[in-house]
C-alpha cells in the first residue's frame, strides 16, 4: 500500500501526473433471492435457462413488477452509505438491440434514481486515522441485468442463457474523488464490506454479483480534470488497482507523445495486465432512455424507510471506533471489522466476558494466523467463540499458562473440543502448589551450585535461567508467578 | 323466437338462465354464423370446439345450479390477448403462429365468468390503423354498405374484426382494446356499443403491447347493458399489472339508469372543428336534445388543448410502440429470418423488415426518432406537457359538467382502400385522442345513420373512475335514438 503521506504520482518526461479515478460498481441485491421484476429465483451456477420467467423472456404481453425486497435491500445499502434517500424516483427505459437483452430495453434509472448522494471514509492505513479519506458517492439507482451469451457451444451459432436476465443491480456510481490504485482498492474493499455488513449484495466478485467500471483520466496536479477512459466489468480489486496504474501510465505516454486520450470505452485483459479500445464514443449506442410507461413512480412512504433504517447493522466504521473505546488497538479494531463475519465472530467471543484487549490480540494473531495456514474461512473456523472464550478464561484465572494455551488451541483446532476438556485430559492444568514447585527449585539451585554463586555475586541476569530450568523441570505448568516469587524468596533470603 | 345470433348478452344471459335455450344451442348458432360468414374475413382464428367446450360446460353447471355471470355467452377475442394455446398474432406477421404457453387476465375472467371463445379477430397489426387495413390477415370487410353500392367498406380499426363481428352477429359481444380510439371508432362505424374504461380498470397482462400509457382493454356489444355486463367481468384488479388500479369494480349493470335529472352534459366548444361533414354535428345537436329529454342540463365547456392532442398522441404512442416492439428480434419466439452469413444485427434487420408492415415501421421510426438524443426534449418531453395540460383541461371542464357528448369520428366508414394518406387516417381519432391521454372513461353508441344508411356514433367521455355516469348517459342516448338499424346480410 503506498504510503499516505506522499500522494501517488505518475513520473512523465514532462513532469509529475496525477490520476483521477471514479468507479461505478455493479452490485447484484442477492439477499432477494428474486429478479428486479418477475419474482424469477436467482441461484447462481444453475442450468441455462432454468431461472427464466415469461417475463424475463419478454413475453408479448408480459409487464414488469418491481420486487419490494430488491427495493428495501437498495435503500438499506443508501442508508448504510449515509445517502440521500430519494422517495420520489422512476424507472427509464435503455433502448437498445442485444441477444441478451430480451426486451429490447433495459429497465434502469437515468432521470431519478432511487438513492442520492452519500460517502465513503476508506483507511490508506490501517494503523493510522489520519489516513482517513472521504469518497464520495454520486447516486445510487437499481436496475437489470442482462443474460449471457455462450459463443462456445456450437459452429456457427451463439446460445443465450437468460439465468441472469431481469435480475437486479445496484450501480452505485462514485465521484471522481480517488487519487491512486490503492485509494481505488481501498474502496472497493470497504464498499464491498458495508455490502456485506448490510447483506444487501453478497460481494462475490468472482461469480460476478460484483463488478466495477473503472473511469480514469489523469492531469498535471491542480489542472482541470482529463479525458476520461472507461474500463468496463473488472471483476476484481487487484484487477481495479491494475487498470488504474495501467491506464494512467497509458495515457501519460500517449499525452506526452503528442497524442490524446479518447473518450472511449475500454476493456482489461487480466491475463496480460493491460487494457484495450472497445468502442469510441462516436460509436456508442444512442439509448432512447425515456420513464417506462409500464411502471409507476416509486414512492417510499415513512413506515417503509424507518423499517429500513432499524434493519441496518451496526455498520464497519461505527464498530471500530466501539472496539478503540475498548481498548482493542486501531490496528486490531480495523482488521476485526473489515469482514463481517469475523465481526460478528469477535462480538460473539466477547460477549462471553472475555478481556476485549486481549480477545483482540488472540483473535487476530492466533485464530487469524491458524485459519491463513489452513486457508479456512471465519464460517468454517472449527473454535467456536464460546470455546474460545474459554480457552481466554483458562488463561486468564492462571489454569494454563500463555505458552500452554497455544497448544491447547492447536489441539482444539484438531479437535473441536472446548479447552477445559483438552486440558483435564492431557493434564495442562497450572500447578500453584508451592510444595511441588519448591522441591523442583531445591533440586535446580542444588545441581547449579556454581549459578547461584554467581547470581548471589551480582549477576542478576540468571534469574531468567532459574525460572526457565524451573518451569522446563514443571513441564511448562507451573504458574510462572508463584515461580517468581518462590525463586526470589530462596535466592534472595 | 328470433334467432339465437340476433339476441343480446342480456338476452342470452336470461334465457339461458330460464331454460329457454342450452348454451351449445347458442354456441352452435355462432359457430355456424362464423362459418357463414368468412367473407368478411373478421376471424383470423376460428374455435368452435372451446365455444361448445364451453357452452357443455355451461348446460352441466346450470343443471347444477352454480352458473358464472356470463355462462353461456360464446365471444369474440381481439387477436391483441393473449390466448393459451391458440395463435396471438397481434395482426402481425412476425407473430406468424405464435401460440402463448399463458392467457391474458381479462379473458382469462371473461373464462372464470364461464364465457366461451369463438375465435380470435382481426385486427390491424399491432392494433395500429383506424380501418383494419394494415392486419396481415388483410383488411375486415365491413357487413355495411352504402346504400346501393357494392363499395367495401372498412369496419373501422384497430378493433375492426371485433366491430364487425358484433355487427354481422356471428359474435354477441367482443373484447376490444383501445390506445387512441381503437374501440370507440370502430363501434361508431359498425353500429354498435364500445366502451373503454378508465387506464387501469382491465390488466393489461397478456395482451399485446402498442403504447403501455393508453392501451386499455374494453368490451363491444349492441347495447349499453351488454357492454355493463362484460366490462364487469373484464375489470379486476391484477397484481401482475403495475399500472392496474387496486379497486373494486362497481356493479356497473345493476347501476343502470337512463334518468339523467340533475347531470350536466358538457359539450366543448373546440370539438366544433371544420371539414366535418353536417349531419355529424347534426347528430351531436339530436345527442344534445336526447340528453336534455332524459333530464341532463348541457353546458358549453372549454378543452382549450384539444388541438394539440393529436399531435401529441402521435409523439407518445409511437415513442412507448418503438420501445415496446423491439421484443420481436427473431431471437425467441415469431419470425426469425437468417441472411445467409449474416450477424446478429443482420438478423435483427431481416426479421423485422419481413415481420412488421409499413404502418407499424412508421411508428417505430417515429418513435425511435422522438426519443433520439437531440430530439427527445423537444418531442417527448414537450409531448408529455401537452399531456398533462390535457389532462388539466379535463379537471377543470369536470368541474362543470358530469359528462361530455361529442361525435365519435369525424366521419362515417369510408371504403377499403380509400385513404392512403396516413395524415388523414390519424384524423379519425381527433375526437377519441383526447380521452386516451387523459386516462378517461370514454364510450361510443349509436345514434343513427347518415344519408348514404351509415350507422355515425355518439361519444361520452366521462370523469376518472366514472364509467356508470358514462354508460347511464349512453343508455339515455341508447333508448331515445331507437337505432335498431342492422346491415342487409350480403355475405
């Protein structure tokens, strides 16, 4: 990630660039389960044309209805984006000619969309608030998607799959307010985050129920804003930061060679990193957008919007600052909440009255650590936050020590059982017993004749050897304190 | 007895009811008329099976006792609704043997109501023209002629095959739609009833798009009570059609009175328009004295934008045309036509040059022509103003008055072939425009025939919501000008 405190400049041989960024993300409402307007189901990976009605299909005589969920689950995600919810708006027709556009027409909203304008606060530094940055959102407007063609099945002919037909889309169109690859990854990641927290879009970028058009241009610093490129369905964050650093780099070439850059259209190849001319704008459809005479306005009447507003979670940002005011690290804080998942599994860990701190540091250095390893997901995590709290408690009434309590999770990760059952039966209970610990420390100071001298003669530093010969001979289950202070009372009597 | 075919709903309804006749005597008496009658070439679809299908089914239920409120009436269907199993052809080539897998909503009430279906009628394609010349099944003979003369004449359109059927009696009644006229002008020129219900009174689902904003389905019938018995039946709220209104439907038949003591009957000064033939304000006074008879007061009104509507409806119904007949694609369903080494553009292009005729290529081009950048604010916006000062126009003259009588049409029928000039063809819906944009109720009845022994219609348009209003006033009209006028059977 680049460092925040230089802002990302592009070195030409004229100078130093920067680039302007605005994305419009596509984010399929896949908590409905249902398309936009047919009440179609929607599973991703089903059989071609299995998930079609006489609707999506355009049937003569076929009428759109909207789909109230899709509708609540758009506003929720406007809320979440602290935007202007509009509840007034209309849908327009997008007139144009496509196999997999049955209708002829895609139903979307140029003229009033649904959700207004809202923000984005990205992190560039997770460590670091002053990273802190607003993005900027423009509108918010929920439309359909289209089916997909297969060019691959047959000779000479193309087929069409209408799976993915009528099913609906947020577009969520931001300003041009990013100044890097890394402003722009970053609020992919945290817009696709709120997605998640709200569940309105599941964020699936590989399935592609998420997928960005990335608009660049670039300028010398302070100048007015370039021409702009637009990189169509990039399907990836890595992908989005790629076409950023490519485009800008293209484009300061082509200005400095005493070319210019061309409204166009453009699309990424990932596999060689680069991005190509798709159409120009002198070729761009004239769409005919005008209100679909099929549909009425949407109008949102207040119990509707304050059912919304209560339906909201308690969203990414407001749970960091919470976990700060508990102690928890900004850095811990930021990684805790960055998923939603693994929010939910930490408030579920500290609910069980645990030490928040430390809850913090366990969860993100050993629970986070063993699931990278085996490359499990938060869902699959065989500790369970209860049995972890317990295996927090254990550490912290002085049962098992910090050292002991790693293989206690090791074993729990193996076996999902609860700590208390793993350490009565491999007997990793922390003995306290001064009898036992005693005889131990008469045996050590007794063979280590010649230490004890030396620590008696000044070299204070031994006493690291005295604890650690102690604890090795305890099997690591002593209680490293009453070994402190019996060590003390015998070595400095 | 008179003949079964020569009996109205009401009066099939009843007998049927006492036992006076078996619905597959009724059901047979149309099948045969039908058969007779393919000269005037008003079905593209014949279904004689579902007429008796459905008239057994009547005779079982009535033995029973249980009968639905149109047991034994056999229909027509405007080849617009959609029709489960049975070609939905809209009149259009590229729809060439299109058979929906589903049923419109109004039919399928008009099939809950246990009516049966005598087969689908011609229309013009995509319901657009005003003579049922532009169907690809060919232009709908009238069953009228002008006196001594051979001349055929057209039904009217776009519901031509439905007016002419009812006309010709080989239907007692018949579902219509209307987008800018498209009940109203037809029915004015065969003779007969034709009512279409305020926007949103009968789901659109299933029937055929033209122009979403000002399609509306209605019923055509002889008499005024006919089109009260089936327009209750036929509307219905329907969850499935955003634009359907969530009310209840009034009992429209049970309502009716020709009494009109204490109506104002709003006659607009701007409908007074040049080039219109004498005897058709002629008529308008005679509707003006009948609803004076019946009790109504008249009063002059103002519908200051009227000149504007029907250039506005050429913006706004072309415009919603371009977008909602971009569908027929080849790529599903109807005609496809592949070139040889064509891409999919090349498809696109071959499909819909082969599939849809001149008429409804005008429209689209137009349409695609007002909604093109450039062009769009100062059509279609400038097009939807007007609309809404039309629809204010109609606020404020409802303020004074409970209902408007105005001619139904510029003119009586005219023959096949006869206007070519599209200019002039849109003409016919001056009068019936207005109404359209407005989202009103509006009806046409008979009220006599002109010198040559054309039937010419009288047109009310009611308030939003109020079709009893409109069909009392046309049920005054209705007793007083005792038109029993029907055509010499020629065919």
């Amino acid at each position: 990630m680049a460092d925040s405190a230089a802002p990302f400049r592009i070195k030409g041989e004229t100078g130093e660039w920067e680039v302007v960024v605005g994305l419009e993300v596509h984010a399929q409402i896949t908590a409905s389960r249902a398309k936009l307007f047919s009440g179609a189901a929607t599973a991703f990976g089903a059989e071609p044309n299995t998930q079609v009605s006489l609707v999506d299909a355009a049937m003569p005589g076929m009428l759109p209805v909207p789909n109230r969920e899709c509708i609540r689950q758009a506003v929720r995600t406007g809320m979440a984006l602290d935007a202007k919810i509009n509840r007034w708006s209309r849908f327009d027709r997008k007139n144009y000619f496509y196999a997999d556009l049955p209708q002829g027409y895609q139903i979307s909203q140029l003229y009033h969309p649904l959700v207004g304008e809202g923000e984005v606060e990205i992190l560039l530094d997770e460590k670091d608030e002053s990273s802190a940055k607003n993005i900027g959102i423009e509108r918010i407007h929920v439309e359909q998607d289209a089916g997909k063609l297969m060019h691959d099945q047959h000779p000479t002919m193309s087929y069409v799959d209408l799976n993915r037909c009528g099913v609906a889309l947020m577009e969520i169109v931001s300003r041009p307010d990013m100044r890097s690859p890394a402003e722009a990854g970053a609020y992919l990641r945290k817009l696709r985050a709120i997605l998640r927290y709200v569940g309105s879009c599941d964020g699936n970028m590989e399935e592609g129920s998420m997928r960005a058009d990335v608009n660049v241009s670039v300028r010398k610093p302070g100048d007015e804003f370039g021409t702009r490129t637009e990189t169509k369905n990039v399907n990836s964050v890595r992908f989005v930061m790629q076409v950023v650093e490519h485009e800008a780099k293209r484009q300061v070439e082509l200005i400095e060679s005493g070319g210019s850059v061309a409204q166009e259209t453009r699309l990424f190849d990932p596999d060689k990193g680069v991005t190509r001319s798709l159409r120009s704008k002198e070729d761009a459809h004239d769409y005919r957008y005008f209100p679909d005479p099929d549909l009425l306005p949407l109008e949102l009447d207040d119990a509707f919007l304050d059912e919304c507003r209560k339906s909201i979670p308690e969203l990414p940002d407001a749970k960091r600052k919470r976990y700060e005011l508990m102690g928890i690290s900004p850095y811990n804080a930021s990684v805790l909440t960055a998923e939603v998942e693994a929010a939910g599994w930490f408030d579920a860990l500290i609910d069980n009255d645990v030490d928040p701190k430390q809850a913090a540091n366990w969860t993100v250095a050993e629970l986070f650590g063993a699931l990278n390893r085996t490359g499990a997901t938060i869902a699959e995590s065989p500790v369970s936050p209860a049995h972890a709290a317990g295996l927090l408690k254990l550490v912290a009434d002085g049962t098992i020590s910090g050292s002991i309590a790693k293989t206690v999770f090791e074993k729990m990760l193996e076996s999902g059982d609860p700590a208390v059952e793993i350490v009565e039966r491999e007997g990793l209970k922390q003995t306290s017993d001064t009898g036992a610990i005693d005889a131990e420390i008469d045996k050590i100071l007794a063979a280590n004749a010649d230490k004890v001298a030396e620590y008696k003669g000044g070299k204070q530093q031994l006493f690291g050897f005295f604890v650690g010969q102690t604890m090795k001979a305890m099997a690591g289950k002593a209680n490293p304190q009453v070994v402190n202070e019996r060590l003390r009372a015998k070595l400095d009597a | 007895m008179t003949e079964l075919t020569a009996k109205t709903i009401a009066e099939l309804r009843d007998g049927f009811r006492a036992g006076e006749f078996t619905a597959r005597e009724i059901a047979e008496s149309f099948n045969s008329a039908v058969a007779a009658a393919r000269t005037l070439n008003a079905y593209t679809v014949e279904t004689p099976e579902d007429a008796l299908a459905s008239a057994d089914a009547a005779d079982k239920a009535r033995a029973s006792g249980e009968v639905g409120s149109l047991a034994g009436i056999p229909l027509g269907i405007k080849d617009l609704f959609a029709t489960r199993g049975v070609n939905t052809t809209a009149g259009s080539h590229i729809l060439k043997d299109f058979k929906p897998p589903y049923e419109s909503t109004v039919t399928a009430n008009l099939r809950e109501a246990g009516a049966g279906m005598l087969g689908k009628l011609n229309m013009d394609e995509f319901a657009m023209g005003s003579s049922n010349e532009t169907s690809t099944y060919g232009p709908v003979l009238s069953p009228w002629r002008r006196r001594g003369s051979n001349v055929g004449l057209t039904p009217g359109g776009s519901s031509g095959g439905s007016a002419a059927a009812v006309a010709a009696e080989i239907a007692p009644g018949a579902t219509g739609t209307d987008t800018g006229g498209s009940i109203r002008q037809p029915a004015a020129f065969a003779g007969i009833c034709g009512i279409k219900p305020t926007y949103g009174r009968c789901s659109r689902w299933g029937v055929v798009a033209f122009a979403s904003s000002l399609d509306q389905a209605g019923p055509m019938a002889k008499t005024v009570r006919d089109c009260a018995i089936l327009l209750e039946v036929m509307a219905g709220f329907d969850p499935k059609d955003s634009t359907s209104l969530d009310l209840p439907v009034p009992r429209w038949e049970a309502n009716l009175s020709g009494d009109l003591r204490g109506k104002r009957v709003g006659i607009p000064k701007e409908y007074r328009i040049d080039g219109v033939p004498s005897e058709i304000n002629t008529l308008w006074d005679r509707g003006i004295e009948w609803l004076k008879d019946a009790g109504a007061t008249p009063v002059e009104i103002s519908l200051p934008h009227t000149k504007y509507a029907l250039p506005t409806y050429y913006i706004i119904a072309p415009a919603e045309a371009s977008s909602n007949l971009a569908r027929y694609d080849g790529v599903r369903y109807g005609l496809r036509e592949v070139p040889e080494s064509g891409n999919l553009d090349a498809m696109y292009s071959a499909t819909r040059e082969a599939g849809f005729g001149a008429e409804v290529k005008r429209r689209i081009m137009i349409g695609t022509y007002v909604l093109s950048a450039g062009f769009y604010d100062a059509y279609f916006t400038k097009a939807q103003k007007v609309r809404a000062l039309i629809k204010q126009d109609f606020r404020r003259a409802f303020e004074q008055c409970d209902v408007i009588l105005t001619p139904t049409a510029p003119s009586a029928a005219f023959g096949i072939g006869e206007t070519t000039d599209p200019l002039a063809m849109y003409l016919n819906d001056v009068f019936a425009v207005p109404a359209s944009l407005a989202g009103l109720p509006a009806m046409s009845v008979p009220g006599g025939l002109d010198e040559q022994g054309l039937p010419l219609g009288l047109h009310l348009i009611g308030n939003e919501l109020d079709e009893q209003t409109v069909l009392n006033a046309g049920l005054a009209i209705e007793e007083r000008a005792g038109f029993a006028a029907r055509p010499d059977k020629w065919w």
